[in-house]
C-alpha cells in the first residue's frame, strides 16, 4: 500500500496489474453519463497482436478469451484501484469493462474518460483510436474524488483520409466522418447496424473494424 497516493504511486498499482497506458481526465464539468466526481481515471489494456491479426474476416475462439481475459484483467486493476483509494480516505467508483449499467440505464462511456484524458481520439467506425496501439485496446475507468493533474484533452481525430476501417466494416456501419469531442455517435457509425450483424453470427463481439485500422497493424 504506497504513503502518499499521488499520479506516481497510481501509475505504478495499475502496471503492476497489467494496464499497457492510463490517463487522467477532469470530471468538471461533469461529463455526459458520469457519477460525479472530480477525477476520471482511464485504464487501457492493449489486445494481444497476434490475436487482433487473425480478426481481418470476423470473430475467432482466440480472441474470445482475449476479451474474456482483458475484462477480467480491467475489472481486477479498476477493483484494486477503488480499494486503494478508499483506504486512504477517498470514495471512489468503477465502471467495469464491458457490463451494461445495473438497472437498464446507459454505461458511462469509456471512450469519453480516455479522449479526455489525452490517451487518442475517436475513429471513423466509432472506435477509441490510441496512437501506439490503434483501437486494439480494452478499456476501463475508476471516478475519484481524490484530485489528481489531468491529461490533455484530444480534441481532433488522427484518421485524416484513411477509410480502412469504414470499407472493412461487414456490416457497412462507418460513415467516414472525422470525429470532434461531443460529435453524436449517429453522425460516425450505425451502432445497431453492428449488434444486427454481430446477432446474426450469433455473437456479441467482431474485432473486424479493429483489426483494419493502420495504427493497429502497425504494432
Ligand atoms: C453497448 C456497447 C456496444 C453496443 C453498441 C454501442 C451502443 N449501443 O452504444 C454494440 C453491441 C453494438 C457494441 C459493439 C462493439 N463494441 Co462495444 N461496448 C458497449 C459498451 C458496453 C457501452 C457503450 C455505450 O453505451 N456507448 C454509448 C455511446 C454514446 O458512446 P460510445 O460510442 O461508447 O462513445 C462515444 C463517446 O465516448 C463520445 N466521446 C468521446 N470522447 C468524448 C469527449 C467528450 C468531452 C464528449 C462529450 C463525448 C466524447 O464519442 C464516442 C463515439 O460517439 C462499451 C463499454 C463502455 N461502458 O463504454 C463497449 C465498448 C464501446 N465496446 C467495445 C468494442 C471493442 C466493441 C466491438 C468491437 C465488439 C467486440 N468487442 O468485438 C464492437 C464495435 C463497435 C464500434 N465499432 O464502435 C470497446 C471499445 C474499445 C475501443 N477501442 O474503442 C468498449 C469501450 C468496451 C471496452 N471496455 O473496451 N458495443
């Protein structure tokens, strides 16, 4: 358990629980669908490369338990996060992974927590874009009432020209528009377009969009 709970002592509990990048981003204003405390923590686990290669034509048994796995992984880091922030004092709240919000109601986002955080921006099929790793990432975030420095926010997209994610989407759902911060998620990408294909593959995961992205192949 560290003395002081500073940004060091944070960073250095959440790579001991595997996270590959985590950012800070200010909860004042409040954000839309957020609880409401000052900070948003932003934890970011990368998916294994090998597994995001095998996605170019849909789903794989491998990258079902690397999404099982990176849940787990997100779900324990923002847990030990939360537990630590209250032993020295501070409330603290995590959204998990991938859960949907208890009682129907929409999830905090947690593509908003990391934009604000400075840690990418939001791509063509709406998919939080991280420079070193792409959209090949899971997400999760922790809310604190402990005020930490936060990040700088990413207000543009890096997409540019590039549509490789928006013509390997199987079911067509990208709209080749560049995001900006609070651009609705219609105006980028047809969301229940994707649950309708990922039902009828009778699934609830793809990775085609993720594994096409440039950034993503890169690494
Ligand atoms: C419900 C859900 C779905 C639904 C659809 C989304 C929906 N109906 O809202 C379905 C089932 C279709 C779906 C599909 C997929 N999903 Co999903 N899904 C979620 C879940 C549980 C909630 C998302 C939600 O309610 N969004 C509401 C809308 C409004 O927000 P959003 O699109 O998520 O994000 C918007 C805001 O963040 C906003 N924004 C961004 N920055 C800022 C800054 C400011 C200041 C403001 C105001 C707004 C803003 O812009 C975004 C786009 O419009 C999240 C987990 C979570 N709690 O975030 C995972 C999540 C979004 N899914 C994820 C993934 C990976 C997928 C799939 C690839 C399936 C898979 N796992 O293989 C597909 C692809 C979807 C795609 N291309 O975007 C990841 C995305 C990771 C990433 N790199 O972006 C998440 C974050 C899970 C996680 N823990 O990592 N998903």
């Amino acid at each position: 358990m560290p003395r002081v709970l500073d940004r060091h002592a944070i960073g250095q509990i959440l790579r001991t629980k595997g996270a590959d990048a985590w950012g800070i981003a200010a909860n004042d204003p409040r954000l839309p669908l957020a609880p409401d405390h000052p900070s948003a923590v932003s934890i970011l686990m990368r998916i294994d490369p090998l597994v995001v290669r095998g996605l170019t034509h849909g789903p794989t048994a491998d990258y079902r338990r690397e999404y099982e796995r990176l849940n787990l992984a997100l779900d324990d880091a923002a847990g030990t996060l939360v537990e630590v922030l209250a032993a020295h004092g501070h409330e603290a709240e995590g959204v998990p992974a991938t859960a949907e919000a208890p009682d129907g109601e929409r999830p905090f986002p947690h593509k908003t927590a990391a934009t604000s955080a400075g840690l990418g921006w939001i791509g063509k099929t709406a998919l939080f874009v991280s420079p070193s790793f792409g959209p090949a990432v899971r997400l999760a975030t922790v809310f604190t009432d402990l005020v930490l420095p936060p990040g700088e926010p990413v207000v543009e997209s890096g997409c540019g020209s590039c549509r490789a994610c928006v013509e390997a989407c199987p079911a067509g759902c990208g709209r080749d528009v560049l995001w900006r911060p609070g651009t609705p998620r219609e105006e980028l990408f047809d969301a229940a377009a994707c649950g309708r294909h990922m039902a009828a593959l009778a699934t609830d995961i793809c990775g085609v969009c993720i594994a096409a992205c440039p950034y993503a192949r890169r690494h």
